[in-house]
C-alpha cells in the first residue's frame, strides 16, 4: 500500500468519524430541545428521521474506510472475504442514503415517503452489489480490460442515479431556506463525489494524487454539506411558528383573523377582498383540518388534484404579508402555515381546536363547490 493509499485512508475514517459524531451530537440536541414541537407536530419526525440516516452513512463509511484500510495493511485484498465485506459496504451505504431521502421534503416526489418505491430502489441497490461481487470473481484474474475496470461499471452507473437523488434533494431544500450559495456548492459537490469514481472504472484516468486529493476535497464538502443541513434545520424550527400558538377565526366571507405570536401577530384581521381564490383555498384546508381525520385533512395540491398548483398556496401567504404590512423578519413563509405530507398533498398547521368558522361560512363554502 502507497504512503498516498495510506495517507487517503486513515483521512477518510478520522473525517467520516468526527463528521458522524457531530452530526449525531446535532440529531440529539435537536431532540433534546425541540422535542415538544416534534412531539406537537407529527409531520416534523421525518425529518429528524433523515438525519439519523445520514449520520448512519458517514459511519458506514468508517466501517467501510477500515475495512478496506486493513484489507491493504495485511493483504487480503484479493481474497473473497474481502469482496463480500466491499460489497456489503456498499450497498449498505446505499440504503442509508437512500432512507435519509425518503424523508427528505423536497427529494424527488417518487421517492419523497414513498415506501413502495423506495423499497424498488433498495432492491436495485442490492442487485447492482451482488452483480459487483460477481463481476470481481469472474474478473479476478483479468480485472482491466482496454483500461476498464469491468466490475466497476455498474456501481458507477447506480451512483450516476443515486447523485441526481442528491442533487434534486439537497438544493431544493437549500433554495427553500434561502441558502442559495450552500445550493450551489451542494451540487458541485455531488458531480465531484461522482467525478471521484471515475477513476476507479477508467484506471488510466487521472494521477493518484491527484485522484485521491479530489476524494478527500469531495468527501469532507460532502459531510460540511450534511451538517450545514443539520444546522439548517435547528434555526428552521426555532424560528417555525408552533401549530398549538396559532388561531384563525373565519369571521365573514373575505374575512380572516388569525394570530401568530412568534411573528408578533395578535388578532389580526385580513381582508382579502375580491382574492376570492386565495380566502376559499384556505377555507378549504381550515375545513378539512378542523372537521376530518387521518387522511382525510389533507388537500391535494397538483395538476389532476383539488387545487391545480402550489402557486396557489404561495399566492395565500403573498396576500398575508401584504395585507398586514409585515416587516420582513415576521414575514410568513409557506412551510409556516402548511404541511408538506409528501406525493402532492398538504395539511395546515394550526390545530383543530384553534380553528374557528362560522356555520353559515361553511354552508356557503359547500355552495360554491357545486
């Protein structure tokens, strides 16, 4: 093993280590802090589900760093042991990757709580290992041919996938918290994790230094990444308003009251006049919220559903913050009143009980309706 091999390994196992760690220490704490609100608002523990996930993958990496580390320290590389512990690696940090998106907000909506197609992905991911495995035995004693690293093909070919997951997941979410630089550097990042593996399949590309400095630049922005997002995460739920400290009252048709003491909003009423649109979408999800159960709170928000577009919910949040007038640190945002369940459907925020309607709203609401 090269003092460079040695030198990338030992590298990758303390990073991953320290980076596992720190994104774990945030997990807690976030737990540990927030648990009330977590508590209070069921849609949140997905979230905090995802970081665990994550924080998962960066072990696996440990294990997998040291696995391969002593591999090459006491020569065992070529030995079928070896390979299965690789492919095992592998696959399972596939599998974190892939949990952690499941429970992302803005990760690809075939993916985002989707068990059925996440359970596909986790299947494929298996298939591709145990292909890798056996391509590694069949090749063993001619692993290259004409440059290429045969065995090497398909885990490349999943990884292409598996960074468009990635990049989707990751700078939606950024752009969604105003991180846009963060959104960026996430996506070079992800093409640089990717851009890393080349090598591994095409063997006469690129030097060894050179191959294994882009790996341990692309590996440490890739965990800075992870905990940026953790970070993210804490200041999002200090500053989301609590579903139990929000009221709205339906007081005449247009007419809206609502208080939300976290953005200094106490009984306020909102006008919204001749934006009949806006006031009978939200009357709708205060209607469902406060009358359904289960399922049946949420509205469904896409081409074919209730409400044809999400521009309609930011539409209503538009119409808030002018019609208050509020500065912008007390600005409302979309995630603020509505929850994002997954597969185009929403719910609003505020608690049945802190919903009040008026009983001639409702009879009039099911008028126009028909």
């Amino acid at each position: 093993m090269s003092e460079i091999t040695k030198f990338y390994s030992l590298a990758h196992i303390c990073i991953a280590f320290i980076g596992g760690l720190l994104l774990l220490a945030i997990w807690y704490n976030i737990k540990k802090r927030f648990r009330q609100f977590l508590e209070e608002d069921d849609s949140q523990k997905r979230i905090d589900k995802g970081l665990l996930y994550l924080s998962l993958a960066l072990f696996i990496w440990v294990f997998s760093g040291t696995w391969i580390y002593l591999g090459n320290l006491f020569g065992y590389t070529n030995t079928i042991i070896y390979d299965a512990g690789y492919s095992f690696f592998s696959v399972f940090n596939t599998l974190a990757l892939l949990l952690a998106l499941f429970y992302f907000d803005f990760a690809p909506q075939f993916l985002y709580k989707n068990k059925k197609n996440t359970l596909i992905l986790f299947v494929i991911a298996i298939i591709v290992s145990v292909v890798t495995f056996i391509l590694i035995q069949h090749n063993r004693d001619n692993p290259i041919i004409n440059g290429v690293r045969i065995s090497g093909i398909p885990d490349l070919i999943f990884s292409c996938f598996l960074t468009y997951l990635l990049i989707i997941s990751f700078y939606k979410t950024f752009m969604n918290r105003d991180l846009k630089l963060v959104a960026v550097i996430s996506v070079v990042t992800f093409l640089f994790m990717l851009l890393s593996q080349v090598p591994d399949v095409f063997v006469t590309l690129g030097e060894p230094l050179y191959t294994h400095l882009i790996k341990i630049v692309a590996k440490t922005t890739f965990i800075s990444i992870f905990l940026v997002l953790a970070t993210s995460w804490v200041i999002q739920l200090a500053l989301t308003p609590k579903p139990s400290e929000m009221t709205i009252k339906f007081l005449d048709w247009a007419l809206v009251k609502i208080t939300i003491p976290s953005k200094d909003i106490y009984d306020q009423t909102i006008d919204f006049g001749s934006k009949t649109t806006q006031y009978k979408n939200l009357l709708r999800f205060a209607i469902r919220r406060k009358f359904e159960g289960g399922d049946g709170q949420y509205v469904s928000v896409n081409s074919g559903g209730e409400i044809k577009s999400q521009t309609y919910l930011s539409r209503i949040i538009e119409n808030i913050n002018t019609i208050l007038q509020l500065e912008e640190i007390s600005q409302l945002e979309r995630k603020d009143l509505f929850t994002f369940m997954g597969q185009g459907k929403y719910r609003l925020r505020i608690i049945p009980e802190n919903i009040v309607i008026d009983e001639i709203l409702i009879e009039e609401f099911k008028k126009t309706k028909k």
